[in-house]
C-alpha cells in the first residue's frame, strides 16, 4: 500500500502554505518525508535548490528544517525552559568536546542559549510558565510551548503539523499573529490542520490531499470552491463555515 | 540555598572522611570507587535510557590494563589513571557498535552477552589476570612521595571523585545532558531538532565506558591487588540497582544509593547479603511503584519545602516568599521553625557520632558514655525538635490555609490533557467544592478554601 501517490508540492520562500485532508490522507506521512523521519521509495524532496532526499534527519535541520510534532515532540517530564533549551542544540556555540575541555564556553554559550529561549517564550507569553513542567500545563500551553521550541531556533524553512488541535479561539488568534510575525520575519512555513476557516485565513497557498492523492490546489477561495474538494472533504459550504 | 547546603554537606563529609581512621578510611575509599562507577551508568541509564549488564567488565578490564601497566612499565598507577579512561572508552565503543543496532530488550541482551564474553575470555587468560593469587602492585608514589597507607591516600581518590563529578555535571548541564535526554524520551523530535541520534546513543556508551575505566583504575590504585573474583558478572546487577534507584536527575541520588548499597555492604550497618535481597525488592518498587528514584524523592522534598516557606512567607505578609526562599531572608521564615529544624538535625548528628565512636572502641565505659551523651541526649534532641515543629504547625497551620490557596494551589494549572482523568475536555468545570467521593484525578482537583488539604496538594 502506498501511503502517498505521486504526490507533488511547491512551497515558495516566505510564503505560508497549508496543507488539509481528511484522517489518514497522508499529510504526516508528507511531513515525515519531508523533514528525513521516513525515506520516500522514490521521488525527490529539494530545498533551496538542493536535492535533500537521501540526507538523515539531522543533516535537514542544520539546512534550516524545522518541525513541530501531531502530539508534541517535547519531554512532559522537563521543565518548558529546558525543553526550548534541548531544541536549541544546533545553536549552541560550543562542541561537545568543549564541554569537558573548556567549560567556561559552556557557562557562556548556555547564557546565551538562555537569552534566546527566553525570547521564544516571550513570543508566546510563556516566559511565567518556563520553570513549569510541560506535564502540569494546559495542552495549549504545552503546545505553544513547542511552537516556541521550534521558532527558536529560527528555520527557514517551519514544518507545523497540526499547530491548532486543543487551541480555543483567543489561542488561535494568537498563533494567527505569531505566524503573521514569523512570515514578515522571512520564515517559509508549512502547516496541517484540521481548522478549516485558520487554513484559508493564513495561508497564501492551499493544497487539499486525500487517500495519498493529490486532490487540488490553488488560492484559498479557488481551493474553497473547488467543487472536488468541496464534495470529498469540506461538504457542503454550510457544514465547512 | 540548596547549593550552600550541598556544598557543605561535600565539605563536611570530605572533612570527616580525611579525620577517619585507616580501616574506616579504606571502606570509604571502595563507597567513592563504586559512586565513580555508578556515574557512567547513571548517565547511560537514567539520561540515555539505554541499558548495559556489562558494568563489571567494564570496570573490570581497565583496572587490569593498568595494573599490568603498572607492574610491567613501573607506572605510578596515579598517572595510569587517564589509561583506564581510555580503556574504557574503547570498551564502550565496542558495546556501542553491537548495541547500536539493536534496541531495548536486545540491549540488554547484547550487553549481557558482552560481559559473559569478558569474564569467560579475559579474566581467564594469564596474561590479563596474573597468577592465579592476583595482582600485586607497589603501593603508589607520587613525585617521589611513597602513599602507602589509605589515609594517605585518600586525598588523592578525592580529587578523582571530585574530577569525576565535574566532568560529569559538566556534561548534564550541557547541551550533550539535554541532547540525551531528548534522544531518551523522543527521538524523532530529537533529529527533528538536528541532534545527531544514532552518534549520540553511541557516545553515552562511550562516556558510560570512561566513567567505569576511571573506577577500575582507582580501584587498582585503592586496593593495590586485584583478581577477576573482584568483578563478577553481578556486580553489573549492583550497579544498575544503583542507577535505577538513584533514579533521573543530579549526582546526588547517585551517591546516595553507592553509599546505601556499597556502603551497607562494607560497614556491614546493613545485615550481609542485605543488598542481594533488598536491591531487587527495592528495584521492583522502584520500577512499579516510583520511578523517580532518590533524585526525584530529593525534588520532590525540596518543592514541598519552597512551597512550604512560601506559605510562611504569604502569612508573614512578604508577597514573594520564594525570592526570599533563595535569597535566604529571615523575615519568611519563622524562627521557631528554624530552630526546631536546627535541633533535630544535631539529635541526628549527635546519634551518628555517638554511634561511630562506639563502635570503634572495645572500652565498655566509653560505649556507656556515648550510649548516654550520644543516644539519649540525641534522641532527646530530636524528640524536643519534633514538638516544636508539631505545636508550630498546629498553631499556624490552619491561619495559614485561606491565605495560602490564592496563591499556590492556583499554580496548578488544568494539566487534563494527559488523559489522566477520564474523558472529559480539558479543565473548565467551574470552581467550587467538590463532591466527596469524586474520584480525585490529576488536575481535577479544584480547591474548595478552607475545606480540605492544605496548599500543599503534590
């Protein structure tokens, strides 16, 4: 069974592109394939002009590849800080082998490490909760929390899968605002939600997957409209408002 | 505060080991070998989440690598320390190539499988392991000065601990400590960020290795003859009871369990084979029950004692009790409490040493003396301590419960979305007093003032 068919996508820098789809039509399986967690069996991924296809995971995001996770790539058991501190590993100035060798790099880069952190979580009004546990906060919260891990870093390229699942309305409205700051910022982002009206407010571009397919794509209005997409995965206008 | 504490704490027993007689002197000197060891499993096991029963052997081979150095090339095996660091790491990366490409139970499997094949092919090879009798070196010199008793050696093993405890604080404060703990609890999310998982869960088995090298040879330098019957395969089993029972977090879960476990065995406090029998009892429990060992024991104390003072504090009208709890300002906390505290701490110190002096004499009449000035007056101590505290807390403890709910128990959140409590949506039912007998889930706990519980609801 293939999970996803000769599939096809463009994200142009610094545009925001979403991606919809009912259950099971792919769109994580994209995002794995996208950011090195699965090898697609054949096809290309490239970035930047660059063929990526065959690098690990790791060598992806040092090119700038950032993502957020379904049900939240954080450790519930840390405290929010450490959790940001953890996803700034690449931007730590110090090696590994500073660590035993020149311990004084370590005292000053983790410093600045913790500036940083304190930045991101400002940018989500999370800067009271940092000494919390990722456990003892609302899921929200926790998931504003990794939103923060992830812009952190500040990738060009953002992979958010699902930033909007367990937000109520002020919390997305927030998140609509970050994401407009991170845009003009020159961040290129590409998300998955289930939120229909957040997907057509955001994105500049719009591709609707279904059952490993690509089912359309275009300007939010155009893909709204599309009567395909209207009949396989919105419904009738009524039920998508 | 807590670092003043600590530091202290290392100071005085660093203080009270150098004052040590050589026999007790000796005994400490095998606690500080295990703790060493200990610490390469603590970070293999409770950061890493990986797994090895090879620990012996590890410890094991480097401790012969140098003592065969030291005999051979007349090596002061003071500076064949960094030798047995070596060593280690190599026999880390070893484990690491076969463990690497397995995962979880094979692990276990596979470092099983490499400690057999250690002791089944090296410690019985003669030109490991010597003669049938042991090793025997020289006792070690240093720039011409010969240290031949423990005593005289014992500053020596404490710089190696102190050594090892930096090195490793160093790299749990640091980005590698998150790094593995990421790669721990997630690693899609851990390559997800660009940390490299694969080279890193290789690296902790190097790093596990280079902990365990230095303790093999600190053991040579320590005991000065070593045979194979010192490193048998289960004494891997003790290690990872330590680890496990020391549980995530700092060192300091570390040395308690090393001193628990080896020190029960060596001053023989703990009745024999105390450890055989409790070890695993205690790791069950552990493994079932609580998993966060002693390190989470420790944090869990030390929140309930911030929050506790910030209560104090709330009462006594300071707003921000725990910026007064760290910087240790006398106003948040009531004096009567200080001094209980104060009285029950000597109670136990004066019991410690009363016990110690007794048992290091044969004269009846001072093990009388101690009995009394030691054990009844210390007990006295701690009675005395114990009501003070009662009557405090039962004068001030229900004044302090309406102030305290505002401020602390709202620091709890609505933490539903774990799937705790049932199916509810995440926490909006309105606050008010609960129904006895509703069962009481994480998170659901909305505080009806003044009904039950006091702020402190961990």
């Amino acid at each position: 069974m293939r999970a996803l068919d000769a599939v096809s996508l463009d994200v142009e820098e610094g545009s925001v592109v979403g991606l919809i789809g009912p259950n099971g039509a792919g769109k994580t399986t994209l995002f794995n394939v996208v950011s090195g967690l699965l090898l697609a069996d054949d096809g290309s991924v490239r970035f930047a002009g660059d063929e990526i296809g065959r690098l690990s995971p790791h060598r992806r995001a040092a090119l700038g590849i950032g993502r957020s996770f379904q049900n939240l790539g954080l450790m519930l058991d840390e405290t929010v800080a450490f959790n940001v501190m953890t996803a700034l590993h690449r931007s730590a100035p110090y090696t590994g082998p500073d660590v035993l060798l020149r311990p004084w790099l370590r005292n000053r880069g983790d410093r600045a490490l913790e500036q940083r952190c304190a930045w991101a979580l400002q940018r989500f009004g999370l800067l009271a909760d940092r000494e919390r546990r990722v456990r003892d906060l609302s899921f929200a919260r926790a998931r504003f929390a990794e939103l923060a891990a992830v812009t952190a870093e500040a990738p060009r390229l953002m992979l958010l899968d699902e930033p909007t699942t367990g937000l109520d309305l002020a919390e997305v409205s927030r998140l609509d605002a970050v994401l407009g700051q991170l845009r003009r910022d020159g961040t290129t982002i590409l998300l998955v939600a289930h939120d229909v009206r957040f997907v057509m407010g955001v994105c500049d571009h719009v591709y609707v997957l279904a059952e490993g397919r690509m089912l359309a794509q275009g300007r939010p209005r155009v893909v709204q409209a599309h009567p395909a997409v209207v009949e396989a995965y919105l419904g009738t206008p009524a039920r998508a408002g | 505060m807590v670092p003043v504490v600590r530091a202290g704490a290392v100071a005085g027993l660093g203080a009270l080991a150098l004052l040590a007689g050589e026999a007790t002197a000796y005994k400490l000197g095998l606690i500080a070998i295990v703790f060493i060891g200990a610490i390469g499993l603590h970070i293999l096991v409770n950061w890493s989440g990986e797994l090895s029963l090879a620990h012996a052997g590890f410890i094991g081979l480097p401790a012969f690598v140098v003592a065969q150095l030291s005999l051979h090339a007349h090596l002061s095996p003071i500076l064949a320390l960094p030798l047995g660091v070596v060593a280690g790491v190599l026999l880390g990366l070893v484990v690491a190539l076969a463990a690497l490409r397995a995962r979880g139970l094979q692990v276990a499997l596979v470092t099983l499988a490499v400690g057999i094949a250690i002791s089944r092919f090296f410690f019985v090879r003669s030109w490991v392991i010597g003669p049938p009798a042991g090793l025997h070196i020289a006792p070690p010199s240093l720039f011409g000065l010969r240290l031949e008793t423990s005593r005289s050696l014992l500053p020596v093993l404490m710089a190696v601990v102190v050594l090892a405890v930096l090195a490793s604080r160093s790299i749990l404060e640091s980005k590698l400590g998150r790094a593995l703990s990421l790669v721990r609890s997630n690693p899609d999310a851990a390559a997800a960020v660009g940390i490299p998982v694969a080279f890193y869960r290789g690296a902790v088995y190097a790093m596990a290795g280079a902990f365990a090298g230095l303790a093999g040879a600190s053991y040579v330098l320590w005991v000065q003859r070593i045979s194979p019957k010192a490193f048998p395969l289960d004494l891997g089993f003790t290690y990872l009871v330590i680890a496990v029972l020391a549980g995530k977090g700092a060192l300091t879960g570390v040395a308690l369990a090393a001193v628990l476990i080896e020190g029960g065995q060596v001053f023989s406090i703990l009745p024999r084979d105390f450890a055989l029998y409790a070890g695993p009892v205690a790791l069950i429990f552990n493994v079932t029950r609580y998993q966060e060992g002693f390190n989470g024991l420790l944090r869990e104390t030390r929140h309930r004692l911030e929050r506790k003072v910030a209560i104090m504090a709330a009462e006594t009208g300071t707003a921000d009790g725990e910026r007064r709890w760290r910087g240790w300002g006398a106003r948040g906390v009531r004096l009567p409490v200080v001094i209980a505290a104060l009285l029950v701490a000597a109670g136990f110190v004066a019991v410690a040493l009363a016990w110690y002096h007794a048992g290091n004499t044969d004269q009846v009449w001072i093990q009388n003396q101690e009995m009394v000035s030691g054990g009844i007056g210390g007990l006295g101590l701690i009675v005395l301590g114990c009501v003070l505290l009662l009557r405090d807390a039962l004068l001030h403890g229900r004044a302090v419960v309406a102030t305290s709910h505002t401020g602390v128990a709202g620091a709890d959140g609505d933490a539903d979305w774990l799937g705790a409590s049932g199916p509810e949506p995440p926490a909006k039912e309105p606050a008010g007093p609960e129904p006895e007998g509703t069962p009481t889930g994480r998170g659901r706990r909305t505080v009806a003032a003044g009904s039950k519980g006091r702020g402190d609801t961990r």
